[in-house]
C-alpha cells in the first residue's frame, strides 16, 4: 500500500506566485488547502490594499476553481494591525526606519497562519515566496538563496525557527519568475499576467509619509536640524518624513550637499552632515535570530545586507551577549539605519539576522 501524501496549507494571496505553488502541488498529488488572509486596510481604501482586495479575493477563489482544491479566508485584520501597523507606526514614532515585512512573516504568516495549519487538517505550510530550502546531517533546515537572484526573498526569512521550517515549503524556489508566470498560463490562472506588489500591501497610495499623517499625525513635531558639531542649520517638519542617508527634501542650502546622519528621537533633533560622514565601520545589532538554532561560538566572516534592497557586504559577525551582534565592515558602508534588519549569509547560506540598534 502507497502511503498517503501530506496535505498541504498554501497561504494564497490572489497573486501568480502562490497560486502556482497551489496549483503545482494539487498537480503532484498532495492534497492542498488553500488560505487567504483577510488583513487591515485604512477606512475607505480597501480596493486599493496590495494583497487582500475583493478583487484578489475573488481571483484566489477562481484559482481554486480552476485546479480544484477547497478555498477558505481567515479574518487577520485586527492582529494585523496591532501587531504588523502599529509596530510600522511605532517604530516611525521613535526615529526608526522600521521593516515590517520582516515581522510580518515571524508574527502573521509564520505566527497566525502557521499554527492554523493543524487546525486544517494539514502537515505543511507552501507559500510562493523565492527561497531554497535543504536540510544538513543532523536533519536540521538550511535557508538557501533563491535560484532567481532577483527575486531571491531570503532576506525576510531571517526571524524563521527550525520548527517553522520544519514544516514549511517554498516550491517556487528553483525557477525563475518568467518559468512561473509560463506555468501559470499553462494552467490558465487569472491573474498570469498580474505585476508584482513592490511595496507595503497596507500602504494604499504608496506614500508613507502620508499614511502617517493620516494614522499617526502626532508624530509630525517639527524639530532642529543640527550639524555634526551642534549647530543649528534649520528645521525638520518631524523625524518619521527622513531616513538615513537621505538627501533630497532636507531644504537646506549649504555649499556642499547635506545627508541625513542621524535620528535623535530623544531631543527630536536631525543630524546632518557631508557624504563622507555617512560612512558606519560597525553596527550593533539585536534580537538576532540564528537559523540554525545555535548561537556560533565565535565570530564569523559574512556576507551581510543591512537592507532588502541592499547589496551584501563583507564583514565580520561577532556574538555578544543578550542575542546581540557586532558587525564589523570590511569596508565603510552608508545607510545602515537602525529598525531595518542586519542579515547574514555563507555563500547563499542565510546564517541569520536580526534589527540594527546603532552605528558604533
């Protein structure tokens, strides 16, 4: 007697990745279960939320359709924005940069979905994110680089623990993006042809800085503008509108072109300065998590980013105590902003990560 395969919990979004995943999966024999989360959207804006729109609803539920495997919709809204919004409105209230993308997956998709699984009836969790999954000798998951670079999504796996990846499936992970969209018209989904979501799914218009007006006014206190010595060179419309690095939009005149240095939320106070002080040795980085579950024992050479957009730079891994690291650059770099994460790899090994805390 041929043992049964395991039945299968794929998060679907009405986007082409995860209805492909569903789609592969109903094709191999596993029996899925598709899920879509219902997630917060501002009052008023609900067709215009990135991956929950009755539209994408309705394109998830005709997906199903089409293969032939059962469709449901959990209510996440309310934990969504306790625990995804506000932390993305409290972080901007305390002079971060902060990736919600990041908790996202630790709290909703690998928090909230993940212990439905079971309730399902079902042994894993498939979503069409851009990640390899292998495991080593002692059976324990390694998180690889997608074979897409491109769409490589490895970065906001960082806060993953093995007993998530244990049961966890990313079978979009040795393709390429335009293999996936072939697939998906082989299979005559909807939404083949639909682009890519490239920025927050609750931010409707796009613009941050707007929704923050809108959901946190109080966070607009204007405040100093102060060079590197103390000196006062203007005024900010309020810490949240400027992340490190920034240039454009200082309005100030100088002979020389002023950056964003840094935040002082304490004082409410930017620090403004020249393009070569921009450039950070070292950061001290928290509440890091390690993929493998241990924490090394002594300092590791990394390819590091310090964002998802960034490219990796070599450096220095340096355990400290409390799940905290040093990270010393082989090279200066700029733009390490504290409340964006630090994530380390061997190779197209992710190591692990965790939330930049400071500039040392």
């Amino acid at each position: 007697m041929s043992k049964e395969k395991p039945t299968i919990l794929v998060a679907v979004s009405g986007g082409v990745d995860s209805s492909v995943v569903a789609a592969m999966l109903a094709e191999q024999g596993y029996p899925v279960i598709g899920v879509m989360m219902h997630l917060w959207s501002e009052s008023g804006k609900e067709c215009e939320n990135k991956c929950c729109t009755p539209q994408s609803m309705e394109e998830a539920r005709k997906s199903a359709q089409t293969i032939g495997y059962p469709f449901h919709v959990i209510d996440a809204a309310e934990t969504f924005r306790k625990q995804i919004v506000q932390y993305f409105l409290d972080g901007y209230g305390q002079g971060k940069t902060p990736n919600p993308c990041v908790i996202c997956n630790r709290d909703i998709k690998w928090g909230l979905l993940f212990d439905k699984v079971s309730d399902f009836g079902a042994d894993y969790l498939a979503t069409g994110h851009y990640v390899r999954l292998a495991k080593d000798e002692n059976e324990r998951i390694r998180v690889l680089k997608a074979k897409d670079s491109q769409k490589d999504q490895s970065y906001v796996m960082s806060m993953l623990q093995q007993s998530q990846l244990q049961k966890t499936l990313f079978p979009l992970g040795e393709y390429l993006k335009p293999e996936v969209r072939d697939i998906a018209r082989r299979y005559g989904l909807p939404m083949a042809e639909k682009k890519d979501s490239q920025d927050l799914c609750f931010v409707s218009d796009d613009n941050y800085r707007d929704f923050l007006l809108r959901n946190a006014p109080e966070i607009a206190v204007p405040g100093s503008i102060l060079d590197r010595f103390g000196n006062k060179l203007g005024d900010h419309q309020g810490l949240a509108f400027y992340t490190i690095g920034q240039r454009k939009g200082i309005r100030l005149s100088a002979s020389e072109p002023l950056y964003v240095l840094e935040k002082n939320a304490k004082d409410n106070v930017l620090v403004v300065g020249l393009a070569e002080d921009l450039n950070q040795n070292a950061i001290l980085v928290k509440d890091v998590n390690w993929i493998s579950g241990e924490t090394p024992h002594d300092e590791i050479k990394s390819d590091v980013k310090i964002r998802y957009k960034a490219d990796y730079v070599r450096a220095t891994v340096i355990p400290i105590e409390n799940q905290k690291v040093r990270i010393e650059f082989d090279q200066p770099v700029r733009d390490a902003t504290p409340g964006q994460f630090a994530v380390f790899y061997n190779d197209d090994e992710l190591l692990g990560g965790g939330e930049i805390e400071m500039s040392i």
